[in-house]
C-alpha cells in the first residue's frame, strides 16, 4: 500500500506517435504517373506546363556547370570594364 503524498510522483510517458516515412522516388514517380495520365486525357493545362518548364529551367540554372560559366562570364565582363576605365584615364591624362 502507498503512502499518500503531497507531491505527484513522475511516471513514465506513453506516446501514440507514428513516424510518417517519406520516399522521394515514389513521390515523383506518383507525380509523373498523373501527369502521364492526365497528358493522355488532354487535361493538362497550359499553367501546369509552363510550371514543368520552369522546373527543367530552374534545375539547369542550378547546374554547377552553368555556374561556373556565368562567373567566368562575369569575370570576363568585369576585366573589360576596368580595363575600359584604364584606357580612358590613360587617354585623359595623355591629351
């Protein structure tokens, strides 16, 4: 028999908790299968197809390779213009 208390023992905790598991290739294999099946239907809209080309976009400007050739691109145009500035300093401090 228990002593009676003034103070609430702690007791363990139970918890109805049930992991929600997440598998990305079946997500975009469901995503691709309906957009197959409503391709097939004719019911693809033309907002859902500019949205998909600016997905396969959006993965492109995000390659490593177009980054590299954006920054050499800017490097490049960033050498011309302090290269125009030293020409033109030179040509105003020789006339």
């Amino acid at each position: 028999m228990r002593i009676p208390s003034m103070f609430k023992t702690p007791r363990h905790r139970t918890f109805d908790y049930k992991p929600i598991i997440y598998d990305e290739q079946k997500e975009k294999k469901r995503k691709l299968d309906e957009l197959v099946e409503a391709q097939k239907k004719g019911e693809l809209s033309d907002e859902v197809r500019q949205a998909r080309i600016r997905k396969i976009l959006g993965h492109r400007m995000s390659d490593p390779r177009f980054d590299r050739k954006r920054q050499s691109l800017n490097q490049m145009m960033r050498l011309i213009a302090i290269m125009a500035v030293l020409f033109g300093l030179f040509w105003f401090l020789l006339s």
